[in-house]
C-alpha cells in the first residue's frame, strides 16, 4: 500500500517573488508551473523555481502549515529558503531524478 503524503512548497523566480502552495503531488504540480498550465499569481509573475518544500502525512498538517508560513513575514520565509537551499537554485531537478 503506498502512503499518501502532502507538501507544502514555495516557488519564486529570479527577484525572488514568492508563492507558497501545496499539493499531494509535488513533481506535477511543480511541472505544471513551469508549464504556465496554472493561471493566476505564479504565471502572472512568472514563478517557475522550486525553492523550497516539506513532507507531510496528512491533507490538514499541510495546510496548516501553508497557512502558518503565508502569514509569515517575507524575511521569514527567505530565511526558511536558505536554511534548505542557500544558493536559491531550483530544486526540481533534484525531486524528478
């Protein structure tokens, strides 16, 4: 039986402006922003870099913690990137290998 699990992600592009999503399947939901297949916030400003995420086991711990992190001041959530991926690259390579 394969386990369910949730995720909770923040995209961005080069300035960085931030988006913070979540979906129970990150490589798709991920592709499908870089595909511009999502109208609204990220394809208006063109966030396209995976930057950072977190596992969750269920639905409500995800959103949760989505709703915690988008009343977080924007210094906050750029702390909380570089603590995970300093350099700020796109970490969507990483999660499709």
């Amino acid at each position: 039986m394969k386990i369910k699990r949730y995720f909770v992600y923040i995209i961005g592009n080069g300035k960085p402006v931030l988006y913070i999503g979540v979906t129970s399947d990150l490589i798709k939901r991920i592709y499908q922003h870089k595909r511009k297949y999502i109208e609204g916030f990220s394809k208006r400003y063109n966030l396209n870099k995976l930057l950072y995420y977190e596992v969750f086991d269920s639905a409500e711990e995800a959103i949760k913690r989505e709703k915690q992190l988008k009343n977080w001041h924007r210094e906050w959530k750029l702390n909380l990137i570089k603590k995970m991926n300093p350099e700020f690259k796109d970490l969507y390579e990483d999660i499709v290998k």
